[in-house]
C-alpha cells in the first residue's frame, strides 16, 4: 500500500482503514466504521503535503495508517518518522531528553553509542536545544521546548519522510511560530518530506505545498497550495475557508453556514458524503460518489471530487 | 541555517537534572509518619536479622517456670504457658512473619504484574481469558481458600507463603490492567512502537516503569497484609508447626488470654505495630508518587 516511487518520497494508493464495531447488520456481516475510505496520494521528494479537515475527518488515521504500514518494512521503518501533536504525551516521562532522541537509533540496530552520541548533539543543536539539556527530564522543559525533542527523535534516524501529525496544534500560537519555522528550515538542511495533518489552514497555507481536503474519510480536492487557496473548487473547501476568522470576514455578510448532519460511516455510502450538508447538493450527489478528477480550468495540478465541479469551477471564477 | 528564521527563545536558566526518583524521595522524607514508620520497621527488620543471633536462646526450649512477667527473673518478655522464652519467640518469630510478608507480596506482585499486563496490552480475547481467571481468584474467599490449600498440601513454611500468595494477587492484576490500558494509548508508547520496539520491549521497558508507581504501593500495602494473614493461618493452626511466627505464639497462647495476657498481647503488638508501619510507609509512597501533589 506504502511504497516509494523514483521522485515520491511516499505514494499511498487505495488506503482503506475500518474499525470494528459491535454487533452485525442486515446481512449478518460484522460492522464496521470505514474511517478512511480509498485514499490515494504521493508526496514529492523535499515537499510538503497538506491533509486538512475538522476532527474525526480521519486525516490522523489515514496518515498513521500509511506510518505504521511502512513501519511494519524494517527497512522502510528508520526512514519514516513521526513527530506527534501533544508534546506533553509523546515524550516518556521516565527518560532523559537524550535517551529519548537515542531510543529510535536503538530500535534502527544503530548500537555504536559514540555515534548515536554524535548525533544527538547535532540534532539538540539542530533544533534548538542546549547541549546541558540534553541530561533533563520531559517534565523539566515548556511545551515547545519538548515539540522539540518530539522532533530531534524523529530526525534521529535520519528518515527521509516524517508525518507531522498536529505537531504545532497543541501550543499556543508564538511557539506555533517558532516550531514551524524549525520544521521548514530543518526541511531544507536535511531534505525532508513532510506529511503534514493540521485543521488550521493558516498553518497548513504556510507550510504546505500540496493541499488534500479530506472529509469523512475521502479525499475532497487535492491541489498545489497556490491554486487552492487562490480558488477553492469544492463546496466543503469553501466552507472550511470562510469558517476562518478573518478581520474582513467580521466586516463581510456572514456566509450561509455549513449545517446538516454528518454521515453515519457505519452505513455503506451511496453519494457523496459532503450531501447532507452541501449547499448545491442535487439528486445525483446522494445516489453516486464523485470520483476525484482533474478540474477544469485550473492552473497546475488540481483535482476534484464534486459532480458539480464545472458549474462550481465557472462560478468561482466569474 | 537560514537567516530569515530565529529558532532561539528566550528561557530561564535550566533547572538543574534531577532523577524522578530523587523527586519521590524528597516528598517521602517530607512526610513525618512515613519517615517514623521507616525508622520503627527498620529496627523491627534489624532485630528479625540480627535478634536471634545476638540473643541465641531456643524459642521451642522449655527454660523457665510457665508464666513468669516481664521482667522477672531475667526475661524481659517473661515465658509463656510451656515456660519459653517470650523474647526469644518474638525474635525468631519476627523473622518468619516478615520473610512470608515479603515472599507473599512479592510473588502476588509478580503474579498480580503478568496477568495484568498481558490483559491490559493485549485487550481482546487474552483480556477477557486472563481477566475472568482474576475474578475467579477474587471471590474465592481468600482464607478458606488457603485454608484448603494449607490442608491439601500441608503446613509447610513454602507451602503456606505460596497460599497467601496465589489469594491476594488480583488486586496487583487489576490495578496494573488499568495502568496499562491507560498508557498504552498515550502516544510515546506509539512513538516507540513506530520507532520499531517489539512489543515485550513496550511492555516491560515502556510501558510498566511508568505504572510502577501504585502498584508499589499496593505492594508495601500487601507486604501488610500477608503478614496479618498469615498470623491468622497461624493463630488457627494452619501454620508450619515447626517454626515460630507472631501468629503461631498467639494461637498456642490464646487460651491463657485471662490468666497471662501479655503473651498474646506482646506478639499481637510486633504485628500491629509492623502492619502500621508498613502502612503508613505505603500511604507516603502513594503521597510520594502522585504526581499530583508533587510541586513542580
């Protein structure tokens, strides 16, 4: 499912995750809630993708599910990393900062403790962190300061792609800052590809190279930063743009707000999963999934998944 | 690195390294009971070491006239109803309650760690299985059933340390399931697991150091306990008859409990006051390892 191509740092096709539920239905087969429903993306050596959209859109499980399912490839395993989105939770509060950054080098088989002591220093200073720290406990440092050793463990073994999950969410906004222009800048001293999940599209504008829209588990449009966030196709991508508050938002007449219920994932799907609660939901929409398709008119690579995509397309253009 | 970025912050000087253990020892010592406690059971573990070498009269030989006070004749605790000396039963019996305390608890600990963790890690039909079995264990009633233990097998030293064992093990197997449930999803146990740990290193060298705290705690607490319990197989009879023990001195003594009080109540005493202390240690453990009162 995971695998990488010549330029890919990591190309995921059809990924499906479901998790079992209690009890059966109709036809006595077990149910089960499809939280990430075949999903498909590459990431480009040295690039970032985006995977954006509200909690519970499985963006987290899509991309720990493509981490685990390269992790399972020993091979594959040292070269994909994960930085996690709660520092408080992610760094074993019974280690020393440098234990922690050493334990994936450990698991890599790289014993040679010299060497695993060298690159501990380099990575304490990569990110930030002063060499007599590196003997402190997690609970001795702020949170930003342990997002950074969440980071030096991940770079420990030197992977080429690492899966930022949420990584700056969880702090408050002027260490946000800082810890994102940490990770751009470590992306170009050791050519990094990031697999970047957040909800905030601020953040996601700023790093991003790539952006995927997900929603309940699919992909709604996928496309190069610039052209997304210069005309987002779909209906739910437009939602998630005007629910940023901005100061001219405040000014602007509200935009109707996205309501409707949400899909139940246990049911299998019919349409489109955004029809609930789609402004410019028709007929078709309930009765069949729009696939993902190159949209029309656009500049680069843009791609789609709304059966209205031209009548949209022209309308957000006009 | 690149110019346009500024990655250092400004920070106070770092706090000093300090162990969590070292941490834990601060608290402790700052709670006077558990300190007094630590120092009483100290002296009762030196006596039970050093007691019957220093003072090497035979607790089973008849030395004296039966019933002789405290104090009188030369025997500081007196003799009991054969004429033994008091002192010298309370020495040597000291050494068999705290070494069945300390085998029992640590043997529930290790029964209690197994269950619960492989339950707690695994989830699933390994849960359901290993925790049914526990609560099997727990309706027992634990005396009788170590009672039938006892009678099956007979009342053997290891034989009765291997009863009070396999009855008080379920609270270590409940109290560690939980403690895994709860770690097991907190994310620096993926970030092992995604760094490639297999999943005995998760268990035993990630997961467990940090649910070791309560069940330390329940531990000291259960060192406790076997004591109690095996003063009660002994006071019944269902103890080694071999050996004295603080319980064993109170049974054979219980029927002179009007006529010559003291030899109940001194052993009854060493148990008391050694059960408190154990307690009062556990409950500054407990003070110690919750890192909710800590003062960071």
């Amino acid at each position: 499912m995971a695998g990488q191509g010549p330029d890919h740092a990591l190309a995921v096709e059809n990924l499906s995750v479901a998790y079992p539920l209690k009890g059966r239905d109709k036809s006595g087969a077990r149910r089960r809630l499809l939280a990430v429903d075949d999903v498909s993306f590459a990431i480009r050596r040295g690039t970032t993708l985006g995977i954006v959209g509200e909690s519970g859109s499985g963006k987290t499980t899509a991309a720990m599910a493509a981490a685990l399912d390269a992790a399972a490839l020993r091979r594959a395993r040292q070269r994909v990393q994960i930085i996690f989105q709660d520092p408080y939770s992610s760094l074993n509060p019974r280690l020393r900062a440098a234990e922690i950054v050493r334990e994936p080098m450990l698991h890599a088989g790289r014993t040679n403790r010299a060497e695993q002591d060298r690159v501990i220093d380099e990575l304490f200073e990569a990110v930030g962190l002063r060499p007599e720290q590196k003997s402190l406990f997690p609970h001795q440092f702020s949170g930003g300061q342990r997002q950074r050793i969440g980071i030096a463990r991940a770079l420990s073994t030197r992977p080429s792609l690492i899966i930022c999950d949420e990584p700056v969410s969880a702090l408050d906004v002027a260490v946000q800052a800082q810890i994102l222009n940490l990770l751009k800048s470590l992306q170009r001293q050791f050519d990094l590809t990031y697999l970047f999940i957040s909800h905030d599209l601020g953040v996601v504008q700023h790093m991003c190279d790539e952006v995927a829209v997900m929603y309940m588990g699919k992909f709604m449009e996928q496309a190069e930063r610039d052209s997304f966030f210069a005309a987002p196709r779909h209906p739910y991508s437009r939602a998630l743009l005007d629910a940023v508050p901005t100061i001219e938002a405040a000014a602007r007449p509200r935009p109707p707000l996205v309501d409707g219920a949400i899909p139940d994932l246990s049911e299998p799907q019919t349409g489109c999963r955004f029809a609930s609660r789609c402004p410019h939901a028709m007929p078709r929409c309930e009765n069949e999934v729009p696939l993902l398709a190159d949209a029309t008119g656009a500049a680069g690579h843009h791609r789609l998944a709304c059966h209205l995509a031209d009548e949209i397309g022209s309308a957000a253009s006009g | 690195m690149a110019g346009d970025l500024k990655i250092s912050e400004p920070e106070p000087q770092a706090p000093r390294a300090q162990h969590p253990f070292r941490e834990v020892l601060q608290m402790f010592v700052g709670n006077r009971a558990a300190v007094v406690a630590s120092v009483i059971l100290m002296l009762i573990v030196l006596a039970a070491v050093f007691g019957p070498i220093l003072y090497p009269t035979d607790p089973f030989e008849m030395v004296w006239a039966p019933f002789t006070p405290p104090g009188t004749d030369g025997f500081i605790l007196g003799t009991d109803y054969l004429g033994r000396d008091m002192l010298s039963g309370l020495l040597n019996g000291g050494r068999v309650s705290l070494t069945i305390g300390l085998v029992a608890a640590l043997m529930s600990v290790f029964i209690g760690i197994s269950f619960g963790a492989l339950a707690g890690f695994y989830r699933g039909v390994v849960e359901e299985v290993l925790m049914r079995i526990t609560e099997f264990f727990q309706v027992l009633p634990t005396l009788l059933f170590s009672m039938v233990i006892v009678a099956l097998f007979g009342a053997s030293l290891t034989v009765v340390t291997i009863a009070i064992g396999i009855v008080s093990w379920t609270a270590v197997a409940r109290i560690t399931r939980a403690e895994f449930l709860r770690i097991r999803e907190l994310e620096y146990v993926t970030a092992s697991r995604a760094a490639g740990a297999s999943n005995m290193v998760l268990m035993t060298r990630v997961i467990l150091p940090n649910a070791l705290p309560p069940i330390i705690v329940q531990a000291a607490l259960m060192v406790g306990s076997a004591i109690l319990f095996e003063a009660g197989l002994a006071f019944l009879g269902l103890s080694d008859p071999n050996v004295v023990s603080w319980g064993q001195i109170i049974g054979s003594n219980r029927t002179y409990i009007l006529d010559a009080s003291f030899t109940v109540t001194i052993p009854g005493l060493a148990i008391f006051v050694t059960v408190l202390s154990i307690s009062l240690i556990g409950d500054g453990l407990n003070d110690a390892l919750n890192p909710k009162l800590r003062r960071r």
